[in-house]
C-alpha cells in the first residue's frame, strides 16, 4: 500500500507539473480578408467616381468643386462671402432632400423637415457634416457623396441600401453662433 502511494504521488507530480500547450490555428491567412476588403473598396470608390464624373461632364451648365473631404459639390444659391461659416458648436437650422445617382427621390425636403445640428455636436452624416461647414446662411448646395462620406456599408436602415452614393440639396436657413465664454 505504501509502495501504491509513493507511486500514485510520483506519477501525479510528474504528470501535474505539465503546463498546457496552446493550441495551434488549423490554417494561417495572414491579411487576406484585409486585402480583399481593400480590392473591394477600391474597385467600389472607383465606380462611384466614375459615375460622379459622367453626371459632372454632361453637365456643362454647372460649375462642380471638388472638395478636399472627397465630395463634389455646387451652389444653386450663392450668397456674398462675406458671411461667415459655421463653426465647432453653432446652431444650423437647414432642410435637405437625398436622392439617388439616378436622381430618384429617396427622402425629399418635406419628408426629411427642417433640421436642427450643432456643429460637430450632434451624429450626422460624414459627408452632410463636412458639406454644412462650407456654407453659408441662405445658401443652397448640391453635393455629390460617394458612399464611404453617406451611409456607407450599412445604409440608413430604412431606404438608403448598402454603399449606395448620395445626391443631397442642402438649403442653409439659418446660423446661431454660440457665445465665446
């Protein structure tokens, strides 16, 4: 019986004193859903930009900007430059509309209302967001967003699909500036 358990105890500190291996992944990717991603996005903002551009050139009436946040934009309503934009924590009072690369309606001015943001406060669009801090009060913009600056991969969750590039007409009413303290 003593033999039993010097035995027992050997085998069990041999046996216990074991640290466990990790284990190891069955297959190694490295990157490659990445890189796909990548190929995918590419090919996409390509697309977009090339339908942007084919709506821009048979347009010569207009005269498109590029902005530097990747979007393409012109006045319907320019007012004088003297006025000032919006800045970090002014109240914007607008109304817009969406629509599609088709020019199909998908929100219009009477189904979106009037809106209220503060400036970099406030969840909006990235490219609505950007587009806002380049006008100024009674203006009226259109702005041509490619998907990744609209709704991007999961659209709005109601009429706005995935990756879909946007239209939207923008009318600034108004500019409360926020009081420096």
């Amino acid at each position: 019986m003593n033999k039993f358990l010097v035995l027992t105890c050997l085998l069990l500190t041999v046996f216990a004193c074991k640290s466990p291996e990790a284990r190891r992944p069955i297959s190694a990717k490295s990157g490659s859903f990445i890189d796909q991603s990548v190929k995918r996005n590419i090919k996409l903002n390509n697309r977009e930009r090339t339908a942007f551009e084919s709506i821009m050139s048979k347009d010569s009436v207009t005269n498109y900007k590029t902005s530097e946040n990747g979007f393409w934009y012109y006045y319907n309503t320019k007012v004088a430059d003297s006025l000032t934009t919006p800045k970090f924590g002014d109240t914007l009072i607008y109304n817009y509309s969406i629509k599609d690369i088709n020019e199909t309606v998908i929100y219009s001015k009477a189904d979106l209302m009037q809106q209220t943001y503060i400036m970099d406060k406030q969840e909006l669009f990235t490219g609505l967001r950007e587009g806002l801090k380049l006008m100024r009060s009674g203006e009226t913009v259109t702005f041509l967003f490619p998907s990744q600056k609209a709704y991007g991969y999961y659209g709005d969750e109601n009429k706005i699909g995935t990756n879909v590039p946007l239209i939207c007409e923008v009318t600034l009413l108004d500019i409360k500036t926020t009081e420096p303290n």
